[in-house]
C-alpha cells in the first residue's frame, strides 16, 4: 500500500469520541458493582469534572473554529460543526447514562446504607425543614446576591462553572413575570448535613436556597426556581508575540477567562418553560447545547461526599506508597545514587525519595546547583520549600515554571514570585512552547571533580498525585545523561542548542523523528526476518504520523501491544493494516499515567520512558524528554510492569474493531488486577525489609 | 581540592561561547558546560566599523550570564578573549573597558595568529589522535569568516602556516552580488576558491604527502557529528558524496534536515565546497572534524601553563620551524643563522641574572636569530627596513601580534640605528631594547669570524662580560666592528662585552 493509502480518513478515530468513549470507561468502574460505593461515587464524579474540562478546551475550541469559518477536516474527515454535532449526541446518552447509575444504583445503595440523600427539598420533613430554614438564615442569607432583572437592571453576567439559581417573580403589584438569579456560594459547603440520630441524611446547598427563595425577594411572587449551571469558552490562548511580559498577560487572562461564550446550559429537567425560554434567549445557546439534567447538577460535588467520615467501610483501603529499601539505608542520597540508577514506580513507591534528593541537595555544602522544570506542583509543595532554601543556602537554583499549565496559571504565579523572592532564578517559560519534561539536575563538587545527578520522570513534580497517578521516575548520576541534562537547562535559558545530544531526546527539536525511527527500525527487523515488536504505554494516541508508522510496521509483520489509557486515533484490525496492533485501556484506582516503550530490535531490546504522548501537540508544541532505561535489572523491571499491564484482566478493556471497548474475556483466567499487582509486590517487598530490620541480637539474661 | 575548575569565553564574531573545564591530575582536561549564545557581532563591525549599542548591551547581558554561571560552578580561573569582531573595531578598548565595568570580565582581544594557534592546540588537546593524523602528514584546515589558515604537517612537524582570504563569509559576500543572476553559483564558488588555492599549492604542496584534513571550523564539524553520528572521521568519497547530496537538496533544505539553524545555511554551501576543493588540491584521503572551538584552545594554553595537563606536543617547536620554513623561503643563510641561534641562546642564557628575562623572551630573540637576514632577499641596502616589514607581514601561528612586532623590531635595530621613540609601551620598549642589546652582541661574535664557531665561553667579571671564543680562523674583522656593536649591550647593562679569543694550542 503506497503513502498516499494510509493517510485515509477511514483508517483513523476522531480524538474527540474517543475521548468521549474515555469517560464512558471511566462511568464504567462508576457502574461496576465489584467496586465499593464510595469508589463508585468518586469514579461518577470524575467523569463529571472531566466532561466540565472537555467542555472547556476541546468543545470551545471547536466552537471556535465554526465561528471562524475554518473547516478543515480532522483526522477522521469530520468538520468542526460535524465533530460538535457528534459530541452533543455522545454527551448528551452519556449524561443520561452518569444520572441512571445516580439515581438508580447509587442512591438505593447510600439509603441502604445508611446515607438518606435529599435530591429535592420537598423531601424534607417538618424537622427537617426547620433546621435547614435557619441554616439558611444563620449561613446561607448573608452571603447571597440576589440579581434580579428588568428594564433598568440588565441580564446579569454569571460566573463560569458556578451554579446559580434562577427564578421567575411576579411582582405582587404588577403584571406579568420577571426574572432573577442568586448565584449558590461556592464558599459554602455544597452537601449540607442535616442532624439525625438514625442516619446520616443530606442535602444540596442549592436545595436550601431553592426553598427559601422566597426571602430574597420580598415583595415578589415566586413563581417557580430552578438550579442552572453555565460553561463558557475557556480555551487560554496566548498571543505570545504581542506580550512583552508573559506573566502579565496570563494574569489578564485568567480575568477575562470568566466571561468567554456559553457552551452549555445544564438546567433541571423539569425547569419551568418561560424560564428556560429567558435563560436561552439571555445566554444565546442553541438546543443541542441545552442539558436537562435528571437529577443533581455538576455530579462533582460527589468527590466531597467521598469525605465523609464513618464510612470507610465503603472505601477502598487507602494505599500506602512503599518507601524502597535503599532509602531506609544509612547514608546519603548522592551515595545511593551514585552505587546505581535507581527506578521509582510511583504509588507504589513513595514519592518521598525525590523530595529528599532536592531537600537534601538544597542543604548539602558541596551541591553548587539545582535546576528544575516545574510544570504543576501541590499547594504547599516541599520542593518549593527545598528550592526556596538552597537558594538561601546560597546555591544556583534555576526553576522552569510553566505558566501554562492549564487551569493552574493562577496558582503557579503566586509560588514563582515566592521562589523569586528566595533568590532562585525562575524561568517563566518558553515562547510557543509549553515545557512539560520533568527533569531535576544536581550539581555537586565532588573530591574527583563535577557530578552531576539528575531525576528524570514521566509525572509532575507532584507529592500529591504522585499518590494516585502511576508514574516512573530515574535517578541516575550517568555522566552522559548529566551533560545532557546541562544541555536541557542551557536550551531552556536560551542558549543555542547543544552540538551533540548523549542519550536524551528532545521535543519538539527531533523527538518525533526519533519515535519515528525507532518504529521503523522494528519494521525493518521484521522484514528481514528478524524478530520485533512494540510494546507502547502512553495516554493518548492521536498523532498521524506515528499511527501511521505504526500501521505500516503492522503490515510487516510487526507485533504492537498498545496500552493507551485515553484516546486513540488508531483503529484495530483492519484488514491488511493493522491486524498486528492490539490496543487496551487500563482505568483502575490510580490514574495510569507513565509512558514506557519498548523495541524489540532484534533481540538487542531498548526500553524508553518519556513525559510525552503520541499527540502532536507533545511531540510538535512542547518541551518534552524521551530517555532510555540501560541498566539491566531495570530494563527487566520495566518489562515486567508492561508485562503485568497485559495480562490485566480486571481493569483493562480491549478496543476492538467497531471502535468499542470491551472487558477481558476472564474464562478460563486468573482474575489479575495489574495495579493490585504492584501494590502486592511493593509491599512485599517491605514486607521482607521488616524481617531484616528485626534481626538484632538478643543478649542473654543472667541467671542469678 | 586537586580538582580546579576553568572557564574559557569566546567573544566570536557570530557567537558568544564559554565553557566550563575540570581539571585534574587523574583526569586531565573535560568538560563540563558548553553554553552558546548566537549575537551577530562580526556584522556590525564588518559593516560599520563598530559594535551598535543594541549589540553592546545584548553582549554584555549574556556576558553578565556567564559570569553568574561561573559562580555557580566556583570557578578557580577564567580566561575570556575576544576575535575579530572586536579586534576590528576602531573602538576596542573602549568596549572593552565597558565589559570590564558592567560584567567584571576582563575580555582580551587575541590577534590573528593567536586565535589560530588556539584553535590548532585545541586539535592537539585530542592527544593521540592528532598525533597519528600529523605523524601520516596532514594539514589542518580553519575555517573563519574572513579567512582560512592553512597548516601543513609531515612527520610530526609543521611545515608551513598561511592564512588564506578564502573565508566563508567572505566568499558568500562576493558572490551575493552574482547569486540571483546565476545558476551556477557552486562553480563560481570553486572558481573563487581554486584561484587562491592555485598559489598555495604551487608553494606549499609540491612534493608533500598530505593524507588527511583536520577541519576546524562551526558548519561542517558540526555536520558531520549529525551525519556521522559522533563519529569524527569520514573519508574524502563520503564527503563528497555528501556535498553531492547537498547540491541536489539545496542547503536550505539540507540545513533543516540536519537540523542546522536556517540563518546558517548560507554559509553551509561556501563551507563544503572550500574543503571540497582543498581535498582536491591536497588529494586527501581522510577528513577529521574534531569539533573543537577556541574555547578548548583558550583552556588547553591555561592547562599547560598551569601545568594541569603534560604537553603531548611540543609547540614552540611548531613556531620555530615556521620561522625555518619562512626564512628559507627569503633565501637566508642557514649555516649562518643557525650559527647566530646558538650563540644568542648562548649569551642570552648566561647573562639571564642580567637582563631577568624568561623563557618567552628568550624564544622571540631565537626567532629574530632564525629570520635576521630574511630582509635580504628583497634588497641588500635597506636589509633591516625590508626585514621588518617582511616580519609585520608575515603571521607567525603561535605569535602574538605584540610579540611578532618585538621580533621585527630586533631584526631591524640589529642592523639599523635604535628607536628609543617609536615603541607602544615603555614595557615592551625595554624588552626590545634588552633584547637588542644581546641580540647584536650575538650578531657581532658571529660576524668576527669566518668560519663555524666551535665553542664560546662566557663570564661575567666585575664590569666585563668576557667572551672567550674558539675558532679556527683568526679574527678578521677590525676590533672597532665588536665594539660598536656591543655598546648597546653596555648602555642597557652597565657590563662592556670583551671578546677574546681563545688560544689554541696546536697553532
């Protein structure tokens, strides 16, 4: 099949129902009676917060695009308004089906287990609704700002993402309706616990409000109130170029963010018509925008649920990270190091190791320099605090700070002007490129000479979701990694790209080309006979290019294990194409996250591990390192977890021809959860640390 | 700590390096941080005269850069030298002054000959290597903008040195003109080349075996560490097949393929086609591209003087065979200047607690020996004129320009009348003076006596330097000759040289 051939549309996914298709995986674990109902709960939520950001980026973007007139045709030949059409239809059976397991298996389940959720305040009984009358009045009335709207008071502007609570009033003087809104505070906790010796009962926030409307508006009538939810266009982009000082602009954006166009209306579905007829009209969005929602808006609110106290027994234990072995040694980090690369497979292994080797190097007197790329960090981060004071310490320190981090521009300014003040020399990105590699160099003046030790990894800089996202990290002092990695940090201050490049490759310099190579290596071996295969865990999968690379290497006879947790372009088993790519999606308790690859080449195997998918926008807009693991043993390891990561027959779902993903055929299996798995053999291995550590001498008694 | 860190900085004409040394006894000399920065300097000089402001300030923000860089790495010494863009413009010192106040760096200009000679210490900094590429012959080609310097090699030693104005970017500038009109600009490229090729080879290359080029320069190393994958060596039929591949594609295309910064493909083509060209004049089989720059030149001279590093190549030994090569090119007289070598060194070593000069001195007083009568060759009566501006010029690789002044000087006040005015600076005119003073002492032993000196003894006795001399031959020469010659020697030492000779036996 020639070049031209494999470039149809036909042979590829739109990125946005796979996307789509994601969160209906993710619904899945929602719906899955195995799990326990909090986990459940907080599975339904997320599908919830992710639908939001979809809205946010992709749809707006979309939505750009047809106000522009663009039309170009995606991967999959669909137009920007045939892409949007398609996404409403999705979401549209998709919310039906987040508010079916709601309704119909998660509510029985919180009231048979002693949890009375209140979907509406007409469920309150006498008591009830006094307690929460003067909840209202005690809490709740101060803080709201009723708007309400007429000829002299014009259509107010909401907030987006908030909830607010729209009415219809007559005035108990004059004719006909008039509209007003209370925005519900987002200060106030949304789920309202009510005091009840037998059970656990709660409600909505938005309920109280709903039931006391009638006090915001004294001289009205209320004739009826219902909660609505608006997104608005919130795709940041940046015109770098006519910015002469990047930080402000974000900063400006940030504002203006709040009030791009709406793209969603959410609203109850048994709203009254007049209102919703004034809420379209006012918010100029069309019906396929329109969600009428069965139930509670914005689902989100379950991951607070998922904090209530007493009910653990509907929770999964909670992990708890292993610190490995060669961290509860005595002696240094450096040392440690320095006896070998070590690998971190985060959660399973603690995070704590990295923080300790910038901690520790920020407090070590012969460490000249720490550089960093940061690109999102915790709230109260202990790197931050570490940076903070090897600056203090007198030590260079040049942080990365990426602005652009979407949705966390706001936070990061606050903590780069911090680490600013420190004394570090804080970098805020770079013009059109977003910087997502996650490296660390240490520089440190050693008795032979300059070391340099570095942590490279495919997850943020993080302690907090280090818990919860499946991440690997390297801590190697290779001399060739170390002047590379100098090499990096010079690029990303601005100096001219390095004359040679040891064992790191870069995005977007040829990292792209690289991945290229290396799969066109593995076709080339099968051509020849020799064995080869491909064994990718990524993301994401939507870049042409490297699908296309892949096609043609299925074609010659190459084996392609794919594990892609999100969207993924590529179709399966395709007639003559891509019948040797198998695709499966693992969504478990942690957020598979790493990417690792593996190349047969020919029995002489290489395994990579990289901050980047196979999506253009890594390969081709953003700072990205793909870095190989060499030392034996490791290269085993990581083997090992790609290994487990296939034989999943719990967690993982299969992608099959038409498109659909489906659950492992478990007959005749061992029922095997990878990420269980690790846990096990994380502990285990603790496990065994602890007889070791237990071993002392017990020294005689004396008999008297 | 037995580990010192060095910090060498490149004031290019197109770019701003430095890099960060380690030096160790263990380890000897690597390198630790290379950090470039691209400023066009050479443009504003080459079109202006001077720097702009704009460029002045960038300059010095990055200068500053490196200097927080340096700190960074507790750096223990640094040295920062600035080429041509700076050499060139007429206000040199005051910029200079004005990096040494914003930045705290002191930035010296090297000349040309200095900056090659970096350059070609930098390729012997790869030890054995460069050993086995001069040992099979070789000439070791750099590459600038302006020009190219040309060495030549055979058996270990160096031939002969040229620079050559075939420079990259002055071959593009003189072909802009002629680029749109043209289709053939590759062969005009070659034509401009060979004709200047045409006269080096016809001096230089006669009947020398030249097996390998080692190329110094920022395009082609640079390309063939991407084509070669970091291997430095390729043959002269890879080569070509290269630039062959590269003529198809056009060097824009070519460039980004190679991932090579657009704004450098235009000197990409100029590049090829000069190593093109010298592989043929020198019909070389090998090309080596070692990859150094100046930067590794300015840390290798701090590692030798410092003694971090053992020399593996004797560079003075370089200088002075050039200064062979260019005297036998003038027809000077070799037996006699050999001679006159001898007993400057002689003299020069035996009054050393006199004069308190060292071993630098002492190397341009054995060049002056080696080239004192090179002036000859264009007129016998104004000998001493004519050998001075033959000096000035001529480049030395390892010469100073300061340094290569005080040769001619002494070539000159040997023969003619001193100038006590005319010199730079009163330190270096007392050098030129001391030098003179026993470099015509030198002069005049050797001119007393017909044939070979065997022996000459010295000694310093209250306010005498007796010079007891064996010869053969009787003193020919009226006594008044030694004396005028020698009264400088007195003026500037308070000693009166004595000749005497010493009575042999047997006659």
């Amino acid at each position: 099949m020639d070049k031209k051939e494999l470039t149809r549309h036909e042979y590829y996914s739109n990125r946005e129902l796979s996307w789509l298709a994601f969160n209906e995986r993710v619904l899945g674990e929602a719906r899955d009676k195995t799990n326990p109902l909090f986990e459940r709960l907080k599975f339904l939520a997320i599908t919830a917060s992710n639908l939001d950001e979809f809205f946010m980026i992709r749809v707006a973007s979309l939505k750009d695009m047809v106000n522009a007139g663009y039309k170009k045709k995606d991967i999959a030949g669909m137009t920007p308004q045939e892409q949007l059409d398609a996404i409403h239809e999705a979401t549209h059976a998709q919310v039906a089906l987040q508010y079916s397991t709601f309704n119909r298996s998660l509510l029985p389940l919180l009231s048979s287990n002693g949890i009375c959720f209140l979907t509406e305040h007409e469920q309150l009984n006498a008591k009830q609704q006094e307690y929460v009358d003067r909840y209202f009045m005690e809490n709740v009335y101060p803080v709201l700002t009723p708007m309400a709207v007429d000829s002299s008071r014009p259509f107010p502007l909401l907030r987006n993402r908030s909830l607010n609570i729209g009415a219809l009033l007559k005035n108990k003087k004059k004719s006909g309706a008039e509209f007003a809104a209370v925005q519900v505070p987002t200060g106030l906790s949304r789920i309202v616990q009510i005091p009840d010796e037998e059970q656990t009962v709660l409600i909505l926030l938005e309920e109280i409000i709903e039931r006391n409307m009638h006090k915001l508006f004294l001289n009205y009538d209320v004739i009826c109130a219902h909660p609505f939810r608006i997104m608005r266009n919130a795709d940041l982009t940046i015109e770098e170029d006519e910015a002469a000082d990047l930080l402000k602009e974000i900063e400006k954006q940030i504002k203006k963010r709040q009030w791009g166009e709406v793209i969603r209306l959410e609203v109850e579905e048994n709203a009254d018509k007049r209102l919703l007829k004034i809420l379209k009209k006012e918010l100029d969005i069309k019906d396929e925008g329109i969600y009428r929602i069965n139930g509670p808006l914005d689902l989100s609110f379950l991951m607070k649920m998922y904090g209530l106290k007493g009910f653990d027994h509907l929770k999964k234990k909670p992990y708890e990270p292993v610190l490995p072995k060669v961290f509860r040694e005595e002696g240094d980090i450096f040392s440690k190091i320095r006896q070998q690369d070590i690998l971190l497979h985060h959660p399973y292994e603690d995070f704590s190791p990295v923080i300790s080797f910038i901690r520790e190097a920020s407090r070590d007197p012969d460490v000249l320099a720490i550089k960093q790329t940061l690109y999102r960090v915790s709230g109260n981060s202990p790197i931050i605090a570490a940076l903070a004071e090897a600056a203090e310490n007198g030590k260079q320190v040049c942080v990365l700070v990426e602005l652009k981090a979407r949705f966390d521009e706001e936070h990061n300014i606050v903590w780069a002007r911090m680490l600013e003040k420190a004394g570090c020399h804080v970098i805020y990105g770079l013009v059109g490129l977003k910087t997502h590699c996650k490296i660390t160099l240490v520089v440190r003046r050693e008795e032979d000479g300059i070391k340099r030790y570095v942590h490279l990894g495919t997850g943020n800089y993080n302690d907090a979701t280090a818990k919860l996202y499946t991440d690997i990290g390297l801590l190697t002092c290779a001399e060739p990694v170390g002047e590379d990695a100098t090499a990096v940090f010079n690029m990303l201050s601005g100096y001219s790209e390095p004359l040679q490049w040891n064992r790191l490759s870069l995005a977007p310099l040829w990292l792209k080309d690289r991945f290229l190579e290396l799969i066109g290596r593995e076709e080339k071996n099968a051509l020849a006979g020799k064995s080869a295969g491909i064994i990718a865990k990524i993301n994401s999968l939507c870049d042409k290019d490297i699908i296309e690379a892949l096609y043609r290497a299925s074609m010659a006879g190459v084996q392609i294990r794919l594990i892609v947790r999100g969207i993924c372009c590529l179709k399966v088993g395709m007639q003559g194409i891509s019948e040797n790519i198998s695709v499966r999606s693992i969504v478990g308790d942690f957020l598979e996250h790493s990417r690792i690859f593996y190349f047969e080449n020919a029995g002489a195997s290489e395994v990579y591990c990289a901050s980047a998918d196979w999506m253009p926008r890594n390969l081709e807009r953003r700072v990205e390192i793909l870095f190989p693991v060499e030392e034996e043993a490791l290269k085993e390891r990581m083997l090992h977890i790609l290994d487990t990561l296939l034989a999943d027959t719990v967690k993982a779902r299969i992608l099959t021809e038409d498109g659909t993903y489906i659950r492992v055929d478990k007959r005749g299996k061992i029922p095997l959860c990878a990420q269980e798995v690790f846990c096990e053999e994380a502990a285990a291995f603790h496990q065994q640390d602890k007889e070791i550590k237990s071993r002392v001498f017990i020294p005689e008694e004396r008999i008297e | 700590m037995a580990v010192k860190i060095f910090a060498a900085i490149d004031v290019g004409s197109y770019e701003l390096a430095m890099k960060i040394f380690e030096f160790s006894a263990k380890g000897g000399m690597k390198e630790i941080d290379h950090v470039r920065h691209r400023i066009e300097l050479g443009t504003d000089t080459y079109n202006t005269g001077k720097i702009s402001h704009e460029r002045v300030e960038e300059l010095c923000e990055v200068l500053q850069e490196f200097s927080q860089i340096m700190q960074t790495y507790h750096v223990d010494a640094y040295r920062a030298y600035a080429t041509s863009a700076v050499r060139e413009t007429v206000n040199a010192p005051v910029l200079l002054e004005q990096i040494k106040l914003r930045t705290g760096l002191k930035v010296e200009v090297l000349s040309n000959s200095e900056q090659r000679f970096m350059h070609y210490k930098a390729v012997a900094s790869r030890g054995e290597q460069f050993s086995r590429f001069i040992g099979e012959g070789a000439a070791v080609v750099d590459i600038g903008g302006g020009s190219i310097q040309i060495s030549l090699f055979d058996n270990d030693s160096l031939v002969t040195t040229q620079n050559i104005r075939l420079g990259i970017l002055r071959m593009r500038e003189m072909l802009m003109d002629l680029k749109p009109k043209t289709n053939h600009y590759e062969q005009l490229l070659e034509e401009l080349a060979d004709n200047q090729l045409s006269v080096f080879k016809r001096l230089y290359l006669k009947d020398k075996k030249i097996q390998s080029i080692i190329i110094v320069d920022d395009y082609i190393s640079y390309i063939m560490q991407k084509l070669g994958k970091g291997q430095q060596i390729i043959t002269a039929e890879q080569f070509h097949g290269f630039v062959d591949e590269m003529q198809k594609m056009g060097p824009e295309k070519c460039a980004a393929s190679l991932g090579v910064a657009q704004e450098s493909a235009s000197l990409l083509l100029p590049s090829a086609v000069l190593v093109r060209r010298i592989l043929k004049a020198t019909k070389a089989v090998n090309i080596w591209a070692p990859g150094v720059s100046l930067a590794d030149g300015i840390a290798y001279e701090y590692g030798e003087k410092e003694k971090y590093i053992r020399n593996r190549h004797d560079f003075e030994n370089d200088i002075i065979a050039c200064a062979i090569n260019m005297s036998k090119r003038y027809q000077g007289d070799r037996e006699r200047n050999r001679l006159l070598e001898e007993v400057a060194m002689q003299l020069f070593d035996h009054t050393k607690k006199i004069h308190g000069m060292g071993k630098r001195e002492r190397l341009l007083l054995r060049i002056a020996a080696l080239l004192n009568d090179c002036g000859r060759y264009v007129s016998l009566e104004a000998a001493a004129e004519c050998g001075y501006s033959i000096i000035m010029a001529t480049e030395m690789i390892g010469l100073s320009h300061a340094e290569r002044e005080i040769v001619a000087n002494l070539v000159r006040f040997n023969k003619a009348g001193f100038d006590y005015t005319a010199k730079p600076d009163p330190e270096t005119s007392l050098k030129i003076a001391k030098l003179t003073a026993i470099f015509r002492v030198a002069d005049g032993i050797c001119r007393s006596y017909r044939t070979k000196v065997k022996e000459v003894k010295l000694q310093v006795r209250d306010e005498e330097l007796l010079i007891t001399v064996d010869a053969d031959e009787k003193i020919t020469l009226e006594k008044g000759f030694f004396g005028r010659k020698a009264s400088m020697f007195e003026e500037v030492f308070g000693i009166r040289p004595v000749l005497k000779q010493k009575k042999n036996l047997q006659v």
